[in-house]
C-alpha cells in the first residue's frame, strides 16, 4: 500500500540527472523502449532538452514525500489527443500503488485541457502497467503493430473512459 505523499511538480533544468539515471537502466528500458543500448551524454541532453523545450506538452516529476521517484507526461498528439506516459524510475517504489496515485493527480491536472481525449500505449507483457492503467480508467482498445521496429513491435492502445 501507498504511505508518504505523492505530488506532482513540473520538469526543471536541474532534473536531467535522474533522466540520464533511468534511461540508461536496462530494466526500464525494456519495460519501454526496448532500446539497450547505453545512451551517450550528449544524447541525454538533448532528449532532455527537447522534452523541456516542448511546449505543446506537460512533463512533470513525481515525488514521494519531496523525493524524485518519477516522470509522467501528457504529449499533444493529432485531432484533440493527447498520450500520457509514466516511469517511476526509482524501482523500490513499484507495485505499492504510487504509479496509479501519479496517474490520478495527471488527470486532475488534465481536466483544465478542456474534455481532452487521453491514451496511452503499452507493451502487451508489462503486466503491472496495465494493471495500473485498468484500475485508472483506461481500456484496452486494441492491438497497435510496429513491423518496422525490431525493439517494439506491438502494443495495446488503452483510451480513458470518459465519465458518461
Ligand atoms: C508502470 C508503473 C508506472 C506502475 O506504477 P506502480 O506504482 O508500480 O503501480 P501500482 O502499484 O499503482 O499498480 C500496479 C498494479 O499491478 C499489480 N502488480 C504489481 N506487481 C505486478 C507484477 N509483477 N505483475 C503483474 N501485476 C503486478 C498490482 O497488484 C497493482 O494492481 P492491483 O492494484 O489491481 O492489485 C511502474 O511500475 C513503472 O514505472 N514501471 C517501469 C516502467 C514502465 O513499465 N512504465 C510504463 C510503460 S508503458
């Protein structure tokens, strides 16, 4: 169970560090990208900077009593979606409800975009996400093919369910 408070605070300059940390964890990475092979640091950089950069999308740290565990965005995509993305990155923090908590504090937050539509994807053996995405509101709505992407292949597409 979740004890200690969760919050969100948006990204800043000096949150690379955990960026350079977790994208170059293999664990993490195959749970997502499927990309292991190290990262340089001018890589890092520049992902980071083009993350802070984005305007169009909301990229927040998450902290655990004040800590940094984690990272959940919500990138504007085509035709008034938007697709939401979250690690917790500091792995002693899975599986105690923090991911979903996370989750829940974005959609407060995204309830200001207006009835926007919010989707996510994930990799069809990444139980624990789903199950976190499921006790959220998300739905699985089908299987996305990647044939081109030797790292990612497939994914499910889950949409939350908007209140009737
Ligand atoms: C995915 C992630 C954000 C979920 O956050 P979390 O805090 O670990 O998840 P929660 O504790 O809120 O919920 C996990 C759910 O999965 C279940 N679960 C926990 N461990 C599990 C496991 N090994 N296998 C399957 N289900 C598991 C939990 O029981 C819980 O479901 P329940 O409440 O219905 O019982 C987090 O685990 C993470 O960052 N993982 C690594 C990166 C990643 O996979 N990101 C998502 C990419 S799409």
């Amino acid at each position: 169970m979740a004890i200690g408070k969760l919050s969100l605070r948006k990204i800043k300059i000096t949150d690379e560090r955990y960026f350079s940390k977790w994208w170059r964890d293999k664990e993490l990475l195959a749970l997502t990208s499927g990309i292991l092979e190290p990262l340089a640091d001018k890589d890092v950089k520049r992902y980071f900077l083009a993350m802070l950069q984005s305007g169009n999308d909301y990229h927040f740290i998450i902290l655990l009593d004040g800590n940094v565990i984690g990272h959940i965005s919500l990138a504007k995509r085509k035709n008034g979606w938007y697709e939401t993305q979250i690690i917790i990155g500091e792995k002693k923090y899975w599986g105690r409800g923090y991911g979903t908590k996370a989750i829940h504090l974005l959609l407060e937050k995204a309830e200001k975009l207006n009835n926007a539509n919010i989707y996510l994807e994930v990799r069809p053996d990444n139980a624990r996400a789903i199950s976190a995405y499921e006790n959220s509101g998300f739905v699985n709505v089908g299987i996305k093919e990647y044939p081109e992407n030797k790292h990612l292949t497939q994914t499910i597409r889950m949409e939350l369910k908007k209140e009737p």
